[in-house]
C-alpha cells in the first residue's frame, strides 16, 4: 500500500514493513549511517533498521497503533526533551563530526535566507496578515540586526533537525525519533530553541512552566534563549501557504490565522521574559 510518492506500507507473511525510496543517495548514507551508529550504542529511541538488498530503501517494522506526540502534553514535552538530551550526548562515544556526509548546522543562514524569501512574497502576504505582516518582519529584523557575534559550539553533536511533533512516535514501545532525513551536526543548543519554538505555541507560550519541566533546557539553552524572539514558526507556516493549492491554502488558513494571532499577541511579553531570565544567569 502506497502512503506517498516515497513511502509504502508492506505486508508479508512474518510482519508489516515500513519502506521509504530515497532518491538522493547522500541523504540515503547519511540516514543509515545515523542509524547504523545509533544501533551499535543501544540507542533505545530509534526504530532499528532492517536489512535490505534494494538500494536505497529504508525498512522497518511498522508501527500499528502509533501516533505522534501532542506536545500540549506535559509527559510528551518531557519525553521529548529527555530523547533529545539523549541524543545530544552520544557526543561523548561517537564523534558526530568526523562524518562529512553529515552538514554542519547553520542555523543563522537559514534564518536569513528564511526572512529574505518572506520578503519577497509581500504583497501577497499583506493580503491575508494585512499589518501582521509587518510586526513579523519588525521581530525578525530586530533578532538579526542585533545578534552578536555567536562562537561555533565547543563540543558539536549529532543534531535530529526537525523537531516537528509527528516525528516523535508514540508506540507501545514507548516514543521513538524517526525521519532523519535533515539530521546535522552542530550546538544542541540550537536544536531546543527549535523545538521550543514548536513547543510554545502548544502551552500559551509559557516560557516559565516550560523552563521548569525541563532542566535540560536551562542547562543548555539560557545563553541562546534570545532566539525565541526570531519568529520562526510564523515565517516557516506562511511561507508553506505560499505553496498551497487554493482550496488546501483556505483549509490551512483556518488554522494559521488564529495561530498568528495568538502568537503576535503573546510575542511582546514573550520578549520581555526572555530578557528578564537572561539577565538573572548574567
């Protein structure tokens, strides 16, 4: 049974399979490496690999009865955050940087490219966000423009790259992290304020209670915290209406525009806590 254009769900005999086509060979190395590397550890949060003798394919058991992760959910934020952490610290037995199929993180570049692309599509934009439009591009331009200069991490680690919540699988083996297909290597640091950033939205942007749950993300996050100012779900999720069909662009917009809304009115009080709890740790 074919699920999309690359991924197939595979009876036989013995089991179910998960089968996904790479058609980049890079990106087909890299996942298995990954895979591969985590495997030899014991990493519990992955869902092994098959052997395969099809190239390029990905294969695995299939999943029934899974889910994604809801983050609104405090045993799923807290779940996340402690996979992640797991993650981030196979540094200390794999060295993730001695693998050049695998990029180096650059977090900042995509962030410019990102606001440069929103830019572009003004016109358009102003149509549905009218002055949203510009109070995001005030918030982006303000993080960038006032971003100091940022070392490149001491110690780089293997980052998973897209935190989204349908990427973290509840089975009833527990939650697995699935799809590295964008995997990088860089400051795990980055890695949570990205996921806070999709984490946020799903509690009324409560930085403090999230913050609180959370050790892990004060222990790495506190000197980048200023990087939930940069509006990145906003500038992500109305670049992806961009590319919508007219009728699946009004579906979505059910959803984003009241989104939007609630996320430019909490942005002001969201900055000024950022500041308050950077300035406690100076």
């Amino acid at each position: 049974m074919q699920i999309k254009n690359n991924i197939w769900k595979h009876h036989t005999a013995k089991e179910t399979l998960f089968i996904k086509k790479y058609d980049h060979r890079g990106i087909f190395e890299k996942v298995k490496l990954i895979h591969d590397q985590l495997e030899a550890i014991d990493f519990p949060y992955t869902i092994p690999l098959k052997k395969s003798e099809d190239p390029y394919l990905l294969v695995q058991s299939w999943q029934n009865n899974s889910y994604s992760a809801d983050f609104s959910r405090v045993s799923h934020r807290k779940k996340a955050v402690e996979i992640l952490k797991s993650l981030h610290e196979t540094r200390n037995v794999i060295d993730w940087s001695s693998f050049d199929i695998i990029p180096k993180h650059k977090l900042l570049k995509k962030w410019n490219s990102r606001l440069e692309r929103f830019l572009l599509h003004e016109k358009e934009l102003v149509r549905y966000l009218r002055h949203g439009y510009y109070d995001i591009v005030l918030y982006a331009e303000r993080f960038l423009k006032n971003l100091s200069k940022v070392d490149n991490p001491k110690k780089p680690t293997l980052l998973h790259g897209d935190v989204v919540h349908h990427n973290f699988l509840v089975t009833r083996n527990g939650i697995k992290l699935i799809d590295f297909d964008l995997a990088v290597v860089g400051d795990a640091a980055d890695e949570m304020i990205l996921w806070m950033h999709r984490a946020l939205p799903m509690m009324d942007y409560n930085l403090k209670k999230l913050l609180v749950e959370n050790p892990y993300l004060k222990e790495v996050c506190i000197p980048k915290l200023h990087y939930l100012q940069y509006p990145n779900e906003l500038l992500r999720e109305w670049q992806y209406v961009l590319h919508l069909g007219d009728h699946d662009r009004e579906a979505f917009l059910e959803y984003l525009m009241p989104f939007t809304e609630k996320a430019l009115k909490h942005w002001p009080g969201l900055m000024n806590e950022i500041e308050s709890i950077q300035g406690r740790y100076e």
